[in-house]
C-alpha cells in the first residue's frame, strides 16, 4: 500500500497534534507498506528522526492557511491522483481536510473548539472553519476521535454518522515521562530557564477564553490569600488567540510576580518542567483529550482539571475536579494538593497507574488498522 500522510497543520511535530504524528511515525512497523509525507517545504526535516524512508513531498508553495485551505480543495485531489496514493492520513482534521479525494481519507480530530465556541470572533473562524470544513469533515470515509466526546461532538455538531468514527485515545511516552527525584532543590534548571519552587502548571498555548488561563489567574490569587504559601504558577505555552487578555490578568494580579510565561516551551524539556511541579491545574473549557494529564500522571505529579469537555474520560478518578468556571471552586481544589498531604500522595499514587493503561503502540496499532480496513486490505 502506498497512503500519503498530511503534514500540513502539524506545527513542525512542535505542538501537541504535531507530536501525535511523530508518534505514529517512530512506530511505523517494517510491514512493506509505503508512507509518503506531504506538506510545508519548511517541514522538509521536521520529521526525519521519526522513521526510516519517509519521503517527504512539499507541497503549497504559497504559505498562510487560507492559501493552503484552497490546496487542499482545488490541488490535493490532482496530486493524490498523481501519486497514486491507496489512501490518505490527515493527522489534523479538524484544522485540515479535502472536500474531494480519488482516494479513501481517515482523519483524526483532536479538538471542536473551531466548530462550536461561540465566544470567539468570526473573522478569526473564518468561512472556511465555519462552513466548508464541516462539510469535508462529513466527506471522510473514517474519522478518529480522540476521546467519545469529540465523537459525540462529531455526531451532534458536524453531523458525521456513528458508523464513520472510531474512538481511539492518544498515548504518553513513558520512557520520556517518569517520576524524577527532585532532591528537595529550590530551583528546576531548564536552559535558559529557572523555575523556583514550588510551582503550580498549566501546560497550552495562551489561548482566551477557550484554555481558561483568566480565572486560572484569578484562582490563583485567591490560594495566595488563603494559604500564603510560596508557590508560583508557570504557564508555559506559546501566544495564540487573545494572548494580550490573559497577560493583563495577570498583569493586574496582586501576585503578578509570581505568575510566570515561559512561552514556547521547548518539547524536549517538558518532562523536566512536568516532574518539578507541585501540582499541575487544567481548567481548558473544551479539552478534547488532555494530554497534559497523561504527561503529569506519568510523571508523578497530581492533577486537578475542569469537570469538563474530553478530561473526565482521561482523569477518571485519578485527580480532583472543579467548575472551570468558578475560580473559588478552583483555588478549592488547589488548596487541597497543597495542603493535605494523604489527599496529595493518593492522587500521585493512582494517577501513575492510570498512566499506564494509555499506550502509544497500541493508538498506532489501531490507527494503522482503521486505516487498512478502510481501503479494504
């Protein structure tokens, strides 16, 4: 077989559904299938680490994603046809998907922010996000969803039939996230970076309103006031969509100096930063997954998180919950990590073992199969 796989909205393997693919890709079995990578020329290399004899074809000369939306609708099926692809991957659907294909698609959706917050701007949804890819999302042969609330989603809001999705949960490196003695040190050295400690973490890109860093901000301050405590919240994320809203939250805090952006982090010293928190609090309103459990399971660290979206599905009954849109509820849930320890030591105990049923070589194996299935082999 030979299937294309769609680079395009990958980030460069840099963000979270960029590191989806190169999972996938590092775990490629020699099973004499083909996979021909296509994307940004600027990606070239991006990806060469991952796996062994993958091309790479660049495509969309013209960058920016309005351009690169009119490749896919009027190109990619010419190209497709070319290359005599048996069947196309699109790791980021819900960004990035044909309306048209000589040949069969399966594409994974890892979040419905786009289709359904409300709050957000039109012009910054666009026509394209707003009307045309609904109706190519409904155009796949298969859609993956990362968790059954995106495939709830997915049948209620865009309208895809049961039948087409498949619920197949993402994995966490475990060889990459693992407990790491601290020592006791007041200080995580992470080039260029020093963190202090103790200190509270929220791992997305400064996103307003969706990823909720305001009333985290908020939250935050009313722990300060009530337990005094030295600890700083990290938020480390790249700027996107009102960025300037949460930076002035914090901007006005009375503990705006200990509220740190530590900004593009870079991937590979994630696991450090994970491992040296105290707690990790993630109050995203519409986390299709929530890949940052896994990460701060794995690494021994406990989680409290929005009773909310895709979360409950990955937490379980491993963290604590909270109204995302309550900061006192919130700022609860931070006071009790920091404050009771049996409370602290139960979620880091249940949490690693609930670490351990998310695996990526059994997503790639699945992911692998869907994709032979819909072609009919």
């Amino acid at each position: 077989m030979k299937i294309g796989v769609d680079t395009f909205a990958c980030d460069g393997g840099e963000s979270e559904v960029g590191l989806y693919l190169i999972n996938i890709l590092k775990r490629l079995p020699p099973s004499g299938d083909l996979y021909e990578l296509f994307g940004w020329d600027f990606d070239r290399f991006a990806y060469t680490d991952a796996g062994y004899g993958l091309d790479f074809i660049p495509q969309c000369s013209v960058t920016g994603e309005s351009a690169n939306a009119l490749w896919h609708y009027f190109k990619y099926p010419d190209f497709a046809k070319k290359r005599a692809y048996n069947a196309c991957f699109f790791p980021v659907a819900h960004r990035r998907v044909p309306m048209h294909s000589p040949c069969p698609t399966i594409g994974t959706v890892h979040e419905m922010t786009t289709h359904w917050v409300r709050q957000k701007k039109r012009e910054q949804q666009g026509h394209f996000f707003r009307f045309l890819l609904p109706n190519a999302l409904r155009k796949l042969d298969k859609a993956i969803a990362v968790s059954n609330w995106i495939k709830q989603m997915l049948i209620e809001v865009v309208g895809i039939r049961d039948s087409v999705i498949e619920v197949v949960p993402q994995g966490v490196d475990l060889s990459l996230f693992y407990p790491r003695s601290s020592n006791e040190e007041s200080t995580v050295l992470i080039q260029p970076f020093s963190f202090r400690r103790p200190y509270i973490l929220y791992y997305a890109r400064i996103e307003h309103p969706s990823k909720n860093h305001v009333r985290l901000i908020e939250a935050f301050g009313i722990f300060k006031d009530r337990t005094h405590y030295p600890h700083r919240l990290v938020l480390a994320g790249a700027d996107s969509y009102g960025a300037e809203t949460v930076k002035d939250a914090a901007s006005i805090s009375p503990y705006k100096t200990d509220i740190f952006f530590a900004g593009a982090f870079p991937q590979k010293r994630m696991p450090e930063l994970y491992a040296g928190a105290d707690m990790v609090v993630i109050p995203s309103l519409f986390e299709g997954f929530g890949s940052g459990v896994l990460e701060a399971f794995a690494s021994g660290i406990p989680v409290a998180c929005a009773q909310s979206a895709g979360l409950p599905e990955i937490v379980g009954s491993c963290g604590l919950y909270f109204d995302p849109k309550n900061p006192a509820d919130i700022a609860d849930r931070m006071v009790t990590l920091a404050s009771n320890r049996d409370i602290y030591r139960e979620c880091r105990a249940s949490g690693l073992a609930r670490a351990q049923e998310f695996s990526w070589e059994r997503c790639v194996q699945r992911t692998l199969s869907i994709i032979r299935e819909t072609i009919g082999t």
